[in-house]
C-alpha cells in the first residue's frame, strides 16, 4: 500500500512532467523553425521589391532592416504569449469556473 502510494505521489507526476516538457520542446522547435522560414521569405520578398525598383545599391540594408523589424515582431507576439501553466491535473481539475 505504501509503494503504489509513494509511485502515485512521485512517479506519475513525473512521467505528467516529462511529456508536458516533451511536447513543449517539440513545439518550441517547430515553431523555431518556421518563424526562420518566415523571416527568410520576408528577406526574399523585400529584396525582390526594391530589385523591380530599380533603386540605389545602398537601399539594398532597407531589406535587412525590414527582415530586423519582422524578427522583432515575433519575438514580441511569442513574449507576451508565454504563460504559466501547472502540471498538476488535480488543480486543473479543482479549479472554480465561475459561469454567468
């Protein structure tokens, strides 16, 4: 009784931790990875445009610029949507929802 009780209090909360992180990091790469496909297109377009403008060499920076601000952006979005979430499915389900 004491062992199942010790594995319920610590080897399940655990595994529950373990793939909360999991899924997380897999996200957090799959994310990465798009958001430097993005930027890439951003680059690629920029340069295009002012490519078909015909415009001086030197505004050949404004793309970078641009590519800067966009990276700049998404990294704004993504700090303001980091929360803190728990990992305990017992306070997930106790919590009160207030309805009305």
């Amino acid at each position: 009784m004491l062992r199942a009780y010790v594995t319920q209090e610590t080897v399940h909360p655990l595994r529950g931790a373990v793939r909360w992180l999991g899924v997380g990091l897999g996200a957090a790469v799959v994310v990465g990875i798009g958001c430097c496909f993005l930027l890439l297109a951003a680059l690629r377009a920029t340069q295009d445009v002012l490519a078909r403008l015909d415009v001086h060499p030197a505004w050949g920076v404004a793309s970078y610029a641009v590519t800067i601000v966009v990276g700049g952006v998404f990294v704004a979005v993504a700090l303001g949507r980091i929360g803190k979430g728990t990992l305990s499915l017992r306070r997930r389900r106790n919590r009160v929802r207030w309805v009305g």
